[in-house]
C-alpha cells in the first residue's frame, strides 16, 4: 500500500506542531472534542492488547486547582532546585509559572491512569505511554494546546484522594488541555543524524 502524500503531509504537520503549552486561555473545550481525543488516546498499541488506560477527565475548577497544587508543592519542596542547570532561566520561568497556576488555568486536565491489575507496575509504561502520546497529538490535532507533566503524580496518595482512585489505578501523567494563550512555532529538535545509527551505534546515518 503506497503513501497517501496529501494524509502524509497532515500527519508530519501536526507532529512538528505539537509542543510543550504552559499557558492558556478560559476557553471551554466542548464535550465532542474531549471525547475525540479520548477515542483516539485508545488507539494505541498495548501489551496483549490489555489497554490497561483510564482517563480522569477533570474540569471542575475547584478539583483542577486541587490536583496542581501537588504539582506546585513539589516544585517547591524541591522540583524547582533540581532543574538549576539542566535548563535555562527563560524556561525555567515558563515551567515555574505554569506550575504555580498556568497549568490549573487550562479548562480540561486529563489524569491518566495505568490499571495494575492488569500488569504489575514495572511492566505498564510501555503500555502507557503512547496512549498519553495520543493525547497530546490529538489535541495538537483538533488546534488545543497540552503538556506532558509528571510531577503531580509523586504526591499518589493525595492525587488518589481527589480523584478517588481506587488501589489498582496507578497515576502515569496529568495531561493540561486547553486553547493556547499564545502561539508556538514548530517544536526544536536536534537533527536526526545526531541520534540514529546504521547497523551499529557510532555508524552515521
């Protein structure tokens, strides 16, 4: 089956745009949209095809800022130091203000969840991850902006008690969508040369 050139072109478009979105405006995402999003996150490959996936949609404004401030506790208990170094002060200042309220600002945060029932913890990211991918590009998709963030997921007990989750519901990730604030040029990557290996790593592609 040979490429389509023009869905080829579309698939590589929304790739390239998908980024990292720290701001955002009070723009409702309807339930259509959210649903679609949510279809196409099931769409990805799992082990066995166990789609071990649970989506926690939060909208309600109260709940969502309860869920960031975890996030916001651990930046500063520490989060914020770690980062000295690893990135520069223009990002760490977008991180920070999107921790301490941007991310709460964005209407929908989707808390994604990995059932260990199903498989035991340390066998579940890969089954995980590419759903949470589908996410975002879906967003990405549909002209939203989102961020993959982690942080709120350290504090399990509290983000078990927001949302009640039950035992068996591992928090993976706390997905912000929304409309963004502002707009993003293409994503930034290092060329594929500098990452890919004919045959044997060190051999250039």
């Amino acid at each position: 089956m040979s490429a389509d050139p023009t869905e080829l072109a579309a698939v590589q478009a929304v790739l390239c745009r998908q980024r990292a979105h720290r701001s955002f405006t009070d723009t409702p995402v309807d339930e259509a949209t959210i649903t679609d999003i949510l279809e196409l996150a099931t769409r990805a490959p799992s082990a066995q095809n166990t789609q071990p996936w649970h989506f926690v949609v939060v909208q309600d404004a109260d709940r969502r800022a309860e869920v960031w401030e975890l996030a916001s506790r651990l930046w500063e208990m520490g989060a914020k130091d770690a980062t000295d170094g690893k990135v520069d002060d223009h990002m760490k200042s977008d991180v920070e203000q999107a921790v301490l309220g941007g991310f709460a600002a964005a209407p929908v945060s989707v808390v994604v969840c990995a059932d260990t029932d199903l498989w035991p913890g340390n066998l579940m990211d890969s089954s995980i991850w590419p759903a949470i991918q589908n996410i975002m590009t879906a967003a990405t998709a549909h002209g939203l902006g989102s961020a993959l963030t982690t942080i709120g997921t350290i504090l399990v007990d509290d983000l078990r008690a927001i949302l009640k989750l039950p035992d068996s519901m591992e928090p993976k990730a706390v997905i912000p969508i929304g409309h963004p604030a502002k707009t993003l040029g293409s994503s930034r990557r290092e060329p594929v040369r500098d990452h890919a290996h004919r045959e044997e790593f060190g051999n250039g592609w």
